[in-house]
C-alpha cells in the first residue's frame, strides 16, 4: 500500500482506513520522577533503585544492570515503574540526554523509580513503546527541545502529553506490537549470545596470562611449559613520540570495540583542534594508552594502530612500538586481559587527574614490567584469542543486522513524517 500522512506503507492483512491523530495525553499519564538528596543516596542494592539518565537506552529497553544508583527514599506508588512503563529525560547538563526515551522490561526484581530529572510515560497504547523509537516522536522532542531564542530547553510532562502521533484500531496495535516484541526477542537472544561469548573470552583470558603475583597461566596449550619472562616496558616496546609533520587529518580515538578508530568514523565529526600538527603520528602496529578511564577500563585502554596505515592522537595518550613486530597480536590480548592494569594503578599519583585523565608519569610507565612466554607461545595464544574475536564479531554483526532490519521494519509500519 502506498503511504500517505496518515497510513503506513506496510500493513497486516484485514486492516483498513487512515489512522487517527491522538494526543499522549489522550492515551496515556505522566509521573515526574523521585527527588532525593545526598544523604539519601545508599550503598544498599535492596533500596529503592532510581533509574537515571546513563540507565535510559534509547530505542531499547531500560539498563537496570550497570551504573545503579539506590537510595533510602521510598517512592510514591505512581512512581513504581511497571512493565511497558517509558522513561524519559527531561533535564541534563548534555542537550544529547534530554528527551532519551526507552521502556521498562520489567527486569528488576526490587523497587525501581526514576529521578527528578526524568519522568515516567504510562500508556495505554501497545505501540507506545515502538512509537517513542520513530523518527516522528524525536522530531517532536527536538522541536521542544529548543527555547524561543534557541536555547536549550528542558522538557514537562504537559509538553510530552502534548504531543500528537497517529494510531490505528486497538486491534491492528496489537498486531504491530506483537510482530515487533518477536523482533525484540530475537534481538534480546542474539544480544545474549554475544555477551556471552565476551565473557567466555574474559575467562579464557584469565586463564591464558599469568595473574598477579603468578610466573605461569594456569590453562596453557600442551606443548608448552616453563615460567614466564618479566621484561620492563622499555625492553619490549620502544616510545613514539614522532610529531604529525605531514599535518595527517586522520585525528584517532580509542574505542573499546573497535580500537583505534577515525574520530569522522567513530563520532561522524571531529572534536579535536584544528591545528594537529603538533599530535603524535602513528603508523599501523603502533599502540597507543588513553588514560581516561571508562566503562570497564578504569585506568584506560591500551589499543594498537590496525583500521588504517597512520593516523594522529593527541599527546595526552601514551605511545609506543613494538620491536618485535610479529608479537603485536599478543601485546594486544595481553593488554585488553586487564593484567596489566595493576601495574599502572601502582604510578598512578592519587588524585591527580586532568579533565578526567589519570595522572600517570611516561618514564615510569616504561619501567612497568609485563611478562611474557617464549615467541612460539606467544603466536599461540594470539591466533587462538583472535579467532575468538572473529567469532565475537560475526555474532555482532548478526544483532546490528537484527536491529537494522527491525529499523526498516518500523519503518513500513508506522506512518512516516512528511519531508
């Protein structure tokens, strides 16, 4: 069927007819969320957990596993966040985080609410929770979004109850609703498979590198034995601190999944300054450690040089070379094990960080000791582990192409925006 304002492109047979323009207030309320202080913020994982900005994932479910908060505070009963709940942020510092929309699975076996800065949206339209993943409903956000004089604007309730989208028969909700939960199902599985297959490795890594205070792995392939070397870090790599002379406009950054990665291909835009002449120039196998720390890297990351021939960082980060260029996949598992962490948490100088990074000297960074086997182990345990991440990838790659496919899917269900 060919679509118009008020019809989607794609429908299930038996239904018929332009859908109705409703209100969100018309199919459903809105709850500000739970104010608390200081005082009451607890350590207590059985207290009330207060679902915030960094746990509202958009276009998916709420994360109710990572960055909790909890608190003394009992919420109201219209606070108590049920299944098919959305919650929304209303107020934050980043004008990226206001209007972040995503749904409560119903995951959390305890007391969960929002925060004061966000607010709770109760429907009672099936489709709402796919509703809020259109293009339409973030156009509406961003339009108010933006003051009189364009200034950022924080968002109200009133405001999102406002808002007006198109919805069809009970019925045919329903069947959108159902049709898209099965995408979310498949998604949800494959999105646990990969996760699994990451912590498999993680436990392999453990098992592959000696840990601390240890000469030898305690899983090892046969053919090997005997303890492993301790070499400083000046003995197996050798500082790059080469300035970007050739003005290279391939400004770098690390990423967890993907390493050392484009800012244009990563952030689709450059964040760096202008003028990068004076950034440190890298060539392919060339490592670099970001000292800021972040989501399960809380002394930074440590990645080599593999997207692209040569790129730039900034002298903020660390670099260094390996001299034996056939170990730089070994290096590379070694430092994403997490084992040498320790290590640089031992000269990291107590609260001293920098915008967020840690202050951690370069000589004695190159005095830090690593350990290693000999080379024909090495080779081993990289091909090995790498073979896992060839494993990791295609799976990832199937739940991007599940969501992607969900994406069009919505697509031809929901009528789509005039242009």
């Amino acid at each position: 069927m060919s679509s118009d304002n008020n019809t989607p492109r794609l429908r299930f047979p038996g239904f018929e007819g332009e859908w109705k323009e409703k209100k969100l207030g018309e199919v459903g309320s809105f709850v500000r969320g739970l104010s608390y202080n200081k005082k009451e913020v607890t350590s207590n994982a059985s207290s009330t957990l207060v679902i915030r900005s960094n746990n509202i994932i958009q276009d998916a479910h709420i994360d109710c596993k990572n960055n909790l908060q909890f608190v003394t505070k009992s919420p109201s009963k219209e606070q108590l966040l049920r299944k098919g709940d959305i919650a929304i942020c209303l107020a934050n510092g980043s004008s990226n985080l206001i209007g972040k929309s995503s749904w409560y699975a119903g995951d959390y076996s305890g007391i969960v609410t929002v925060g004061a800065f966000c607010g709770i949206y109760r429907s009672t339209s099936p489709i709402t929770k796919y509703l809020v993943q259109t293009a339409k409903y973030k156009n509406s956000i961003n339009l108010l979004k933006q003051g009189g004089n364009g200034a950022l604007a924080n968002l109200y309730g009133k405001d999102i109850l406002g808002l007006a989208f198109e919805f069809p028969s009970f019925a045919e909700q329903q069947k959108i609703a159902s049709c898209l939960t099965e995408m979310d199902n498949l998604i949800a599985s494959q999105g646990q498979k990969v996760e699994a297959l990451k912590e498999k490795k993680k436990g392999l890594m453990q098992q592959l590198f000696p840990q601390d205070g240890e000469t030898t792995p305690k899983l090892r392939f046969p053919e090997f034995e005997g303890e492993w070397e301790e070499k400083k870090m000046s003995d197996v790599f050798s500082r790059r601190s080469e300035k970007n002379s050739e003005n290279n406009k391939n400004v770098l950054t690390i990423s967890a999944q993907y390493g050392l990665i484009s800012q244009l291909d990563f952030f689709k835009k450059s964040v760096s300054a202008s003028d990068v002449t004076g950034y440190y120039l890298l060539h392919k196998g060339d490592f670099a450690y970001n000292k800021s720390s972040s989501q399960g890297k809380p002394v930074g990351a440590i990645k080599p040089l593999k997207l692209y021939d040569k790129g730039v960082v900034s002298t903020l980060y660390i670099c260094f070379r390996c001299k034996d260029s056939n170990a730089i996949g070994f290096w590379e598992q070694y430092f994403d094990a997490g084992i040498f962490d320790k290590e640089i948490m031992s000269i990291a100088q107590e609260g001293a960080r920098n915008h967020g990074l840690l202050n951690v000297p370069t000589r004695d960074f190159f005095n830090l000791v690593v350990k290693m086997p000999i080379p024909s182990e090495q080779q081993t345990i990289a091909s090995f582990l790498s073979e896992f991440d060839n494993l990791i990838s295609s799976e990832s790659n199937k739940l991007e192409n599940l969501k992607n496919y969900k994406k069009g899917l919505m697509q031809q269900l929901f009528p789509q925006p005039v242009k």
